[in-house]
C-alpha cells in the first residue's frame, strides 16, 4: 500500500459517517514564474509541481486529477478550486 493509500484508509477509519475531510491544496499553475519552477526543479524531485523556494522550503502543486483520484473513496460534497 502507498502512503497515500495508507492515509485515506485512515482517514475512512476515523471519520465519522457524514464528517468531514477538509483539503486545502494548490493546484499546478500555468502562469510563467511556476512553469519556470516546475521545469527548473523537475530533474531535482523527478515530479512536475515540486520546487523549492530561496528560504528551504519545498512546496508541491498538484493536478486536480490527482487529488480527484487520491479521493475518490471517499463521498464529496463540492470540490470549488480556487485558481
């Protein structure tokens, strides 16, 4: 089982019936500073979303899809990107 399997069946393990999971992600970006990121760490992380900024941090943009699929066990009531 992936981490990510691991960690949506447990999320479906506790939550109670008709509770909610509340995910709060960025999504891929297409604007020129984050393609230039994405292009520019590629090879880094061996991922496209994945960069990492001046002060150490590293940050994950991922595809709708990926969370629509990370998610699909589970019921969902909206799904509102902000972009």
């Amino acid at each position: 089982m992936t981490i990510n399997g691991f960690l949506l069946a447990e999320v479906r393990r506790v939550l109670r019936p008709g509770g909610i999971l509340y995910i709060s992600d960025l999504l891929i970006n297409t604007d020129v500073q984050n393609v230039e990121r994405y292009e520019r760490h590629a090879n880094e992380f061996g991922v496209c979303g994945v960069f990492e900024l001046s002060e150490g941090v590293i940050v994950r943009h991922h595809r709708k899809e990926w969370i629509e699929r990370l998610t699909r066990a589970l019921p969902v009531s909206a799904l509102s990107p902000s972009q």
